[in-house]
C-alpha cells in the first residue's frame, strides 16, 4: 500500500456468487483505479461456517463469522457488504447505518417499498455513504452512453425499451428455496425477475433518461408448483417468472420493459435502446465492448 492510500477495511455478508464477485472487485481495484483508498479483506460472515473459511481462504479474509452482528460491532470493519438474500438486507442494513458503518447493498434493496423507505430513512438519518449493487452503470460502453446523452448528443428522448432474458428456472423438475434456490422462494426473495433482473434496467434507464412518472404492468407465473428444498412438499410458486411493462418518462419519452427467465436461448441477454430527436444509442451485454450510437 502506497503511502498516500488508506485503508477501507471490509465485511462481507454472503459467501455466494455475488460475495466471489465483490471479493474479486476489491482484490483488483488498485490494479486498474488510482484512488485514495484500498479494500482490506477483513471479516466473511455466513451461517455455514466451514463454507465460510473455505471462502476466506480463497479470497484472503483475516477471520470467518458466522453472526452478521459481529461485523456490525467489529471495530476494525469500515464497510459492510450485504450480499445475503433479499430477506435479511433490511435488518442488517438498519443495523449497520446506527452503527455508522458505510453500506453496500445487494439489489433488490428490499422485499417491498416498505422495507426500502425504512433502510433509505436508517441510512439518511445516520448520514453514511451507501450504495446499492446497480453494476451495470460502470460498464464502460454503458457510462459511454450516460456521457453522450449528458451531452445532448441523444437529444430530447422520444423512446426507451431494454430486456432482460435468461433461461435457467425453465425446467418443471427445479425444486424452489434452499441455499441455491431461494431466487424461486417468494418468501426469501420478495419477487422473482422484477427484482432480480428488471431492477437493474430500471436503474440503467432511469439514470440515462429520468424518473418514471407511470406505468402499467403485467407479470406471469408460468410453473405454478415446485417441490420447495427444505420441507420436500410440493409448493406453490409465488413470485414472477415473467413481466413486461409500458413506462412513460417525466421527460414525455415511451418506454418498454421486458424480463424472463423462460427465455430459451438467452442466459444473461440485458439490452437497451434510447431514441431521441438527435440520436440514438443502443446496448447488447453479449457484447459488452460495443456501444452502437447514431448522430444525426
């Protein structure tokens, strides 16, 4: 560590995909940014402990927890990491903000709008620096898109439509909740593709063209009963496997939104358009290192 960087010390909750992810992200970000700070791997909690030391070991974590309250109260963590399922981000976030900890946090924020005000209002209150996972902004094609609308070169938005397909809940033999499927468990996710995909183009469309003033909206279970993992039983199924939805901008502009997971074919498909007076730009994540723009 160079002598003009300081430490941002580091607790992560979750040790799954998203956990690999971020540990991978502030292992690397020296490597790329020059910035005032450097992530100190400090503490990995989850309920399993041996899976826990196992990530620690990989990723170079100083010690294991399997009670996320013991980063909350840990003197020598700056940063808590929630990348737990969605129904444990309110609890640990309100507590992280009155313990004045700076706060990252998985998207969805929360399992409703109820929950999001109460963690909004915790954060504000304790006037921590937070941020909610919406990666897909540092794309580098995508943040080129932000710089030529925030530039006029777009001009005055007409139309707006992204997509968001995956295909991976499309067997009737997946079982629902458990450690690998709680995405299919209404009651530890809150939705299904609404939260977990469209969040983020929503956020990309919001931050390229404005707030959403309407919308109209329809979702679709398509396997209404699955064996649920932990109790054996046939279950229902309770959250959305599909939804499109038509928007309107406060700017006037048209918008179009559409997420599956019953999308043969496509396994991370997340695509934007934005048409305006002057120009065009247009996103494919297949191709992430392109961002197709027309000016007119």
């Amino acid at each position: 560590m160079s002598k003009n960087e300081k430490q941002l010390r580091i607790g992560m909750i979750g040790c799954g995909f998203m956990g690999r992810t971020h540990s991978n992200a502030y292992k690397r970000l020296n490597d790329f940014f020059s910035v005032e700070h450097r992530p100190v791997l400090k503490a990995v909690c989850a309920r399993n402990r041996e899976k826990a030391a196992a990530f620690a070991d990989v990723w170079g974590y100083e010690r294991v927890e399997t009670d996320w309250r013991a980063l909350i109260d840990a003197k020598d963590i700056d940063l808590i990491d929630i990348g737990s399922p969605n129904n444990t981000h309110k609890e640990i976030a309100i507590a992280a903000a009155q313990a004045g900890k700076m706060i990252c946090c998985e998207k969805p924020l929360a399992m409703n709008v109820a929950e999001a005000e109460e963690m909004v209002c915790a954060v504000e209150t304790a006037g921590v620096p937070n941020m909610v996972w919406y990666n897909y902004r540092r794309v580098p094609a995508i943040a080129l898109a932000k710089q030529l609308v925030n530039e006029g070169r777009v001009g005055h938005a007409y139309h707006y439509r992204a997509t968001y397909l995956q295909d991976w809940t499309m067997s009737t033999d997946l079982p629902q909740g458990g450690a690998g499927l709680w995405r299919l468990d209404s009651g530890v996710s809150g939705s299904g593709v609404t939260g977990d995909l469209l969040a983020h183009s929503i956020d990309t469309a919001m931050w390229l063209n404005g707030p959403i003033s309407r919308v109209v909206a329809r979702t679709k279970t398509f396997i209404t009963e699955r064996v649920h993992v932990e109790t054996g039983k046939v279950q229902p199924v309770l959250i959305d496997d599909a939804c499109a939805f038509l928007a309107e901008f406060q700017n006037g502009a048209l918008g179009t939104f559409e997420s599956s997971r019953y999308a043969r074919g496509r396994k991370n498909f997340n695509t934007f358009e934005m048409n305006g007076a002057d120009g065009s730009v247009a996103f494919d994540l297949e191709e992430p290192e392109y961002l197709d723009f027309l000016n007119m």
